[in-house]
C-alpha cells in the first residue's frame, strides 16, 4: 500500500492476504510502515471515513531485519517481542520480504534447562568492563547476554540459570526473571568466581534432561536441535560445540632430521578444531561437579578417562568476544 490508499482498499487487502497486515511503501519500494486491521478499525471508532487516505493510521515505530538475518534469529526476535510479522529490508530499506510468525517451525518447548556463565568480568577488555561485566556488552545495540538468551527462547528453551558473581545486579535488573523474554530465569550467584564450570553446582535441583551450558560472552548461531539431536543420537555423556579454526603461519616452516633438511613448506596454513563453550551435558554429569573453581574442561577430561562417550557437534558462526579485536570482529568494525 501507499499512504495515499483509502482506508477501504487498505482493508481489502488485509481480507485477501489473510494474515491481518499491510505493509505501507513509498514510490522507491522502501518501507515506512505497516497497518493491521486494528489501526483502520481505531480510525473508523475515531470518525474518519472509509475513503481517508491511510497516511496518519499505520505505524511507523516498527522492527525489521535484513537480508541476511537467519530464520531462526528473526524467530527469537519475533518471540521476545511477541510480534507475528516482521519485515525484511535491504541496506537502503527497500523491502524484500516478510517474516510470517505462521510460516516458521512451530516452537517445540523442550523440557531441557540452559545455563548461561556469565559470571566473569572481562580483564582482557580493558576499561570496556570497568562498569558492565562483559555478557552484557552491546553487539549490533542489544547486550551480547540478550541475544543468547533469546536465541535459546527462539529455540525452545523456557528454563534459564544465569551464573553471576562481577556486576550481578546488572545482569539481574536487565533480565529480571525472564517473563519480559519469553521464559523463566533464575541466579546461580557466585560468591567467589567458581570457573567455567563450578557454578553448576549450585543448580537448586537434579535435572532430568540434558542441560545447555554455554559461556556468556559469545555472538553465535546454530541449531540447539542439531546439538541436542547429535547428543542423543551418540548416547553420549557431553556433546562439545566445536569450530574449524585456520592459523596462517606467515614463514617458511622446516622439517629436519637431524641437520638434513626433509620438507620446505611455505607460509603453510594450520587447521584444527577449537572449543566453542557450547555443550550438552547428562544430568549425571553434572552430579559431579564441585562446589569449587572448576574448569569445565575437566569435568570432559573426566569422561575421556571414564572412557565415557564424548561427542561434537559442528558450529560455523562463533565469536568469542574475549580481546578488544574479537569484540571489533563482532560489532563488523574489522
């Protein structure tokens, strides 16, 4: 529509597009509203008639996405903020499609828990962490503890524990107990930093699913189904998130045996599989985790030599925000 249409064409529209919603364009395509068929119902209640223009009825303050949002991000949005639509404009605001809440999985709430580390307070990013602790750093103007939570929300999680101990009440006063994102929070407080791990210690209760344990400082997407599948499908007692990391080494490397050289490889380009701090871990796992400074790594090392099955799920986009160059990375400043 444009904001010269009537509001009776307006209507028709809606009726033949079935999902209670117009979008408002200017000449050049871009998008400068929407209107639903409450807006004209309101304007008819308020004494305009069927032939008044739309300009002044549909909204302006509205929440898009771009191009290349992904479906399942444009879903945790969607249901954070409990809209049904949501547009999707290119970098000069012409619009190239619409997020129909109808179209997209059904959310299957998942009787898993999710616990968040967000208890750290950053050194390496120097004054950046003096007065907010590092989870709650903005990326693209949301906290970077937001979009994790909201990514587990759009996922189906409805349970979350947020491990906190640097800056708590600032974590606390953002998210509350959840209910303004789409689920139920609660505080696992550290009274002393207790590592990566050790804060699982404090869960009030045994789980009876596998529980998500994420670290809080990363700008990430994947599929928690995917990682749960995998999990399940490999009976295995932690599934670790992991990532391809490539290091370029800018020398020529030597091989030798003895004072002969054997190999000449120029500026060769290593490659090996990181930890993410993504994992699913079984309930009784977690049983085993002190109540003491506790790398997670160690409750995995425990496994392997359990001879416990250990198992990985493949994860592309990944930053860990720890270093000031890492935080650039992910605000798309390098």
């Amino acid at each position: 529509m444009s904001p010269s249409d009537s509001l009776l064409n307006v209507l028709k529209i809606i009726d033949v597009g079935a999902e209670q919603i117009a979008i408002v364009l200017d000449e050049d395509g871009r998008l400068l509203g929407i209107v639903t068929d409450g807006d004209i119902r309101r304007a008819l209640i308020s004494g305009y008639s069927m032939d008044s223009p739309l300009d002044g009825f549909y909204t302006k303050k509205f929440k898009s996405v771009g191009v290349s949002y992904s479906r399942e991000a444009a879903l945790s949005l969607m249901a954070a903020n409990r809209i049904e639509h949501l547009p999707i404009v290119d970098d000069e605001g012409r619009l190239h499609g619409l997020h129909l809440l109808s179209e997209l999985v059904v959310i299957d709430e998942k009787p898993n828990w999710a616990v968040i580390m967000a208890g750290g307070r950053g050194s390496r990013l120097g004054a950046l962490t003096d007065t907010i602790p590092k989870p709650m750093i903005k990326v693209a103007g949301r906290p970077i503890l937001e979009r994790i939570v909201l990514q587990l929300v759009g996922a189906g999680i409805r349970k979350i524990y947020l491990a906190v101990n640097y800056l708590s009440h600032l974590i606390e006063d953002h998210f509350g107990d959840g209910s303004d994102f789409g689920c139920q929070i609660e505080y696992l407080r550290e009274t002393e930093p207790l590592g990566s791990g050790g804060a699982l210690s404090l869960l009030p209760m045994e789980p009876k699913d596998p529980v998500i344990v994420m670290n809080g400082d990363l700008v990430t997407e994947f599929s928690l189904r995917g990682l749960l599948r995998t999990h399940e499908r490999r009976n295995a007692s932690i599934t670790v998130g992991v990532r391809k990391y490539t290091h370029g080494v800018p020398f020529g490397c030597i091989s030798e045996d003895g004072d002969l050289v054997t190999e000449l490889r120029e500026k060769p380009v290593l490659e090996e599989l990181i930890n993410t701090g993504i994992y699913a871990i079984s309930p009784e796992l977690i049983q085993r985790v002190p109540n003491e400074f506790y790398p997670i790594t160690r409750l995995i090392e425990g496994a392997l030599k359990k001879e416990e099955k250990v198992a990985c799920f493949h994860i592309d986009e990944w930053i860990d925000v720890g270093q000031p160059h890492q935080l650039a990375q992910a605000r798309g400043e390098e």
